[in-house]
C-alpha cells in the first residue's frame, strides 16, 4: 500500500504505480516485460473503468457482483479477483456469513478446496464493523445469505472509495431471485453471470435443483443436496408442490 499515496485507493491507481515497478525488477528480461504486458492485459479486462486510471481524478470505489447457480465457479471467481487486489499491495478483507461453515469456519471456500482467509459475521452490522479504515478492497462471499442492511452497507463502502466484491446465489431452489442479490447486482457497476454444467443434460447451468426434501429456503450444502440444471431440466413446479 505504501508508495501508492491518496490514489490507491481506485484500482487504476494501484495497477498504475504496480505494473512499472515489475517492470523495473525484472529490468532486461524480455520474459519479465512480456509478463508484465500480460498483466496489463489482464488489467485491461478486469478493470472495466479506464477514467479511474486519469490522476486529474479523484479514486473512487466500485461494486462488482458474481453471481450463478451452485456449483459455477462464483467463489473462485471472487478468489481470483481478491488474489488480484492482493497482488497489487492492496489492502484487502474478506468476509462470508456466519451460516455458511459447510468448508472452513475462517475462509472463504471452494467446493474444491481453494481458500482464502476470511472473517465469518452473523449480519451486515457486524460486517461493517469489521471493515478497517484502511481497507481498499472488501470481498463478501454468499452474499445472499446476508440481510438487507448488506445493499446500504456496501454502497456506503464504494462511495467512500472502497472496491466491493460479492460473489452469490442469484435465485433459490424454486429459481426465485434470492434477495437480497437483485438490490446489490442493480447497485453494481459490474456483474459478472457464471454458469455450472447442467447435471441432466450437459447444457449450461443457470439454475440449483434441491435434490433432498427439504422445505425451507434456506438449506445450507454442497452435492448432496443440490446439483446443477438449465432451465429446461430444472423441475420448480415438481419441488413447488411439495412446499
Ligand atoms: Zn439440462
């Protein structure tokens, strides 16, 4: 964080003064150079804000949403980003519902065991304060598990200059929007939409099919309960009567 001054705190600031300076340590190597050209590529992709780089204006935070079924890659997606942050000497704090503690109670966890430390909160009071005032980059995982107080929260964090990242369920088992993940994906400067492979017939995912009877919204689990489907392989009316 040192070195990036008042302008850290937006990522064109970070990835302004970090990329010259891999530059430098690596200073003949053609290898390095092409390295850090790729990095730039990758900034160029995944910051979707080029005036955020312009010194004549002020940084400024950002919401970005992940969102999809279970089983597409939201978590590892948030992961890779947060990895990101940290990369670039960003101060960074991760946080998941405390209800969530299917993998690991201090991390925010993969179905295939890739982790990162996060600190595990019971609601978005909580979450608030948690977040240090000097944090440039607050990642949340399962963000659909958390109140609605989470939508205020994290648009006062971006407009204070915090990058927010939240990875979630956007629909229930009966494919509903699963709140509060439509309120954040309409705040959000950024959403991304991933997709798992439909367990019945190979197309994309978009939906969680609840495998398990079980009635409440709210059912906290990984393969054994769920599994993923598209929209035609997706049986919301068979579940529906059950409930
Ligand atoms: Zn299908």
């Amino acid at each position: 964080m040192s070195g990036l001054g008042k302008r850290g705190r937006g990522w064109g600031g970070a990835w302004e003064g970090w990329l010259p300076a891999v530059v430098k340590s690596h200073s003949v190597s053609c290898v390095s150079v092409r390295a850090a050209l790729c990095c730039r590529a990758v900034v160029a992709e995944f910051n979707p804000f080029p005036w955020l780089s312009s010194p004549s204006i002020e940084p400024r935070g950002h919401i970005e949403v992940v969102t999809g079924g279970m089983f597409s890659g939201k978590t590892e997606e948030l992961i890779r980003r947060l990895r990101l942050a940290m990369h670039a000497k960003r101060k960074v704090q991760a946080f998941k519902p405390r209800i969530d503690d299917r993998y690991d109670a201090t991390k925010v966890m993969t179905h295939f065991g890739v982790g990162i430390e996060a600190v595990a909160v019971p609601n978005s009071a909580a979450l608030e304060a948690r977040v240090e005032a000097d944090t440039q980059v607050v990642g949340v995982d399962e963000a659909q598990f958390f109140d609605a107080g989470i939508v205020d929260l994290v648009e006062r964090l971006a407009d204070r200059g915090v990058c927010v990242l939240l990875a979630g369920l956007d629909q229930d088992y009966l494919g509903r929007p699963f709140a509060p993940m439509p309120q954040l994906m309409a705040i959000a400067e950024h959403v991304t939409k991933v997709y798992a492979v439909c367990a019945v017939c190979g197309a994309p995912a978009t939906r969680s099919q609840r495998i398990v009877e079980q009635k409440s919204t709210i059912l906290v689990g990984g393969d054994e309960s769920y599994e993923p489907r598209c929209r035609c392989c997706f049986q919301r009316r068979e579940l529906s009567r059950t409930s």
